[in-house]
C-alpha cells in the first residue's frame, strides 16, 4: 500500500512563492490502477513526481509498505526508484540509435530481466525488434517507452499524460494496452492465477479530459482542482472484473491451444 500524508509542496520564483499542493493525502491500495484528472497547473504532475520520489515535498510523508520515503538520504532514494518504480512520460526518450529490442534491454537491465522480449511481443512489437524509433510511429515509439517502463519490473508504474502526444484513438489504444500488457508479463501465461494472485503492481496514470472515455480500465479517479484533491471515486469491482478477464483469457488459451 501506498500512503501520502498531507503532502505540501511550493515552488519559488524570484521573490513569489507558489503552492502547488495543499494538505493532499491518499491511501492507495496494492493492485489498484489509478486515474489522477485535473486541468493543467492544477497539481496532478507535482503529485506524481512527489509520491514517486523524484522530488520531495516540503512537508508530509509518503510510505510505501510503512517505509517513509521521505526520510531517505538521496542515494537511499535513488536505489528505492531503480527498485521499485517505472515511468512512462508524455515524451517517448528512446536513444534514436539503437532498435526497438535495445531501448526496452536498458530497463530490463535494471532488473536483470533476461526475458523482456515478452513484454514487446505484450505490446504488439514483436516484428519490429530491429527497428529504430525513426522507423516507427508515434503510437508504436509510445508502446516501446511502456515495453522499456514494464521490462524493468518495477512495483509501482508511474505515467504522466502518456499519450499527450498522441491523436485520440492512439491514445485510447495505447492507455488500453497498459493493462492488457500485464497478462503476458505479470501472470504466468500457461497456468491461469485466481485473482489474488495477479501482480503487486499499482498503476498511477495522469490523464487529459479528451481522453477521458479510456478511465473505464481503472478503478480509482481522483479529480485535482486548485492543488487539492476535489473529488475521489473508488471501484474494487473494475479491477476485479478486468482480472477476471485475463484468468479466462489465459484458461481458454491453455485448453484451445
């Protein structure tokens, strides 16, 4: 479980002080995948990056399983991000020179992931190991950046407006293939899992409003409005129902096979 306690956070510009946060707590809860919504400035991004740990508030903790990431040291919090969690930003940064396989092999590498080429096929990129980025599309240097984020194992999957760059049908496609991806990578494909099984990993997605047709794949919204947390929906029945799927999807592999 993830815990944040009255997270504050400010930014100075030149003699102006802004606040960005203001008294945010949230508990969220092991498998949940979460939609953070809000108009721009409203929050949601400085929120993702303090409960991830790349930045710190200035005052407020965030626990990870009763761990209080705020009081560790910045190498401590270096190694807990290389351990725990992945990113998947609005901009892909993929290494123009090296191929598909090769951008995804550096995240599985943190985790000594020698089977990440799984998670490309889960993507939809299994004949395009050996192309460069230039030689894709936005939507399929989008899927890599998410093959490269779950190839690293991480607990915690962090996506901040992932498919900003993107039209909207991409967009719906590729936030859609995020939690479809799990069944390959996560759950072990030839012996189906019950639900409690399946996957430690939370999900934070920070979305637009054009696409808000896609949040129906997640079982918590948070609605941000002027740096607080104006409204918070929670579904245990989507998430249940969504695993459901995948143990029968897996089942009727396994007996038509």
């Amino acid at each position: 479980m993830i815990k944040a306690r009255n997270i504050i956070k400010s930014y100075q510009n030149g003699e102006s002080r802004f606040q960005v946060l203001k008294d945010i707590s949230l508990d969220i809860e092991d498998n949940d995948f979460v939609v953070i919504l809000g108009a721009s400035g409203s929050g949601k991004s400085t929120f993702l990056n303090v409960i991830s740990g790349l930045e710190r508030p200035d005052s407020g903790k965030v626990f990870y399983d009763g761990k209080d990431i705020t009081a560790l040291s910045d190498n401590e919090l270096t190694s807990f991000r290389k351990e725990n969690v992945g990113f998947i930003f609005q901009q892909y940064y993929l290494l123009p020179n090296m191929s598909v396989d090769k951008n995804v092999k550096m995240g599985a590498d943190l985790a000594n992931n020698k089977d990440y080429k799984n998670v490309i096929r889960a993507v939809g990129l299994g004949e395009k190991l050996h192309k460069y980025p230039s030689e894709l599309s936005g939507g399929e240097q989008q899927r890599v950046s998410i093959a490269r984020a779950l190839a690293k194992r991480p607990r915690v999957l962090f996506l901040d407006e992932p498919t900003g760059a993107l039209d909207e049908q991409t967009a719906q496609q590729a936030i859609m293939e995020i939690p479809m991806s799990f069944e390959t990578f996560f759950i072990p494909t030839s012996i189906p899992s019950p639900p409690y099984l399946i996957s430690s990993l939370w999900c934070f997605i920070c979305v637009n409003f054009r696409y808000f047709s896609a949040i129906h794949f997640y079982n918590c919204v948070c609605h941000f409005r002027n740096i607080q947390i104006v409204r918070y929906h929670y579904n245990r029945k989507t998430i249940f129902l969504l695993k459901f799927t995948y143990i029968i999807k897996n089942l009727s592999s396994c007996l038509f096979v």
